[in-house]
C-alpha cells in the first residue's frame, strides 16, 4: 500500500494493456512516472517496475 499511495504513477492514467489468458500487463502514468505490472497466471508470478527498475516489496 505504501508504493501504491507514495508513487506518483498512480495519479495519471491507467492503461491495461493487450494480454492473452496467462499474463496480464497494467501501466500506470503521471508526469513521466510509469508503474507497470507484468503477472503471469502460469507460473504464479509477478514483476513491478517503477521508471524502469525492477523494485521488490
């Protein structure tokens, strides 16, 4: 919750971006600061990346 609230990324715009049945890519924007989301349902796993860094939570 604090990256969600802290990260300007989550002021602008939302854009879920074209995904097949086993991932799902989410990109948040505002001013330059991206947020983007990459989950993959087969393998149970997810990756975020803040401006272009993976971050860990």
């Amino acid at each position: 919750m604090r990256f969600r609230n802290e990260t300007k990324a989550f002021s602008g715009s939302f854009d879920l971006q074209e995904c097949d049945d086993a991932h799902l890519v989410i990109r948040r924007e505002c001013g330059g600061d991206e947020a983007v989301l990459r989950a993959d349902f087969v393998n149970k796993s997810f990756e975020i990346t803040h401006n272009g860094r993976q971050i860990s939570l």
